[in-house]
C-alpha cells in the first residue's frame, strides 16, 4: 500500500487503463437506450470512456500539483537551511575579524557561531582582554548573543 503512495500518477494512469473498454459482456444485447443498433452501442461506450478519462485526467492533474507543492515546499525548507548557515559564517567572520581588531589572538580563541548566537571559548591573557573579546563579539552587527566560554591564561603560562 506504501508503494502506491509513492506512484500516484502511474496508480491514476493504470485505473484508467483497466476502467477503459466496453461494460457490457459479449452476450448482451446492444446498451438500453441506444436505439439498439451496433454504433449507438460503441457511441455510448466511448462516451463512459471519454468521462473516465476525463476524472483519470483529473486525478492525474491533481496528483502533479500536490507533487509539486511538496517539492516546492521541501525545496524552500533547504533554501532557508542553507541561508540561516551562510549567516552564521559570515557572522563568524567578523567576529574574528572585530577579536583581531582589538589585538586579541586568533589562534587562542576559537569562534562558533549558531542561529546567530556567538560562543567564544579558548584562553585569553587577561581579564580585560577577555572582556574585550565579548564586548567585540557583541559589537558586531546581527549576533544574537554571546556565550562566554574564555578562560584567563595563568601567570607565567
């Protein structure tokens, strides 16, 4: 049952097949209300298969659009993955950027930037360039927030 859910256009396309073709078994007569001659018979049954295909058509048009609006949707759930991610790199960026600005060394402090909310964490030589480095990573334009993750070097270290 899955895999019909999976196919609903081929599903649609086969149950118009099988729908297809005359309803009457080769022992009856010609169809009540033809007039009952052989081409009244094959003009009503082209009609029951014309309306047929028409719902099969129907059905088929209706199945594309809900395709289509599923990918459509899953495609901008991607899109919007992907900018919320390129952000957060550039926010990265310029927060070590701002770090080296105020003369706070890179390589010490590493810079983690989730749904805009800055983590600083790694070793700082003092308790003032440790403040220096989170008011820099605050300063910088669309951060969120900053967590705190710094730790001061010890004397001599």
């Amino acid at each position: 049952m899955r895999a019909l859910r999976k196919y609903p256009v081929g599903v649609a396309f086969l149950v118009a097949l099988l729908s297809m073709g005359c309803r009457r078994g080769p022992a009856e007569g010609p169809a009540s209300g033809s007039g009952g001659t052989p081409g009244a018979a094959v003009a009503d049954d082209l009609k029951g298969v014309a309306k047929q295909t028409e719902r099969t058509a129907k059905d088929i048009g209706q199945a594309t659009v809900d395709l289509a609006d599923k990918a459509g949707q899953h495609l901008e759930h991607l899109t919007d993955h992907a900018g919320a991610d390129s952000k957060d790199a550039w926010i990265t960026t310029k927060v070590k950027s701002a770090l080296t600005g105020e003369g706070i060394d890179p390589l010490h402090v590493h810079v983690d930037t989730n749904g805009k909310v800055v983590t600083l964490s790694g070793t700082v030589p003092s308790v003032a360039k440790k403040e220096k480095a989170v008011s820099a990573a605050r300063m910088v334009t669309d951060v969120v927030d900053v967590k705190d993750h710094l730790f001061v070097q010890a004397d001599g270290h």
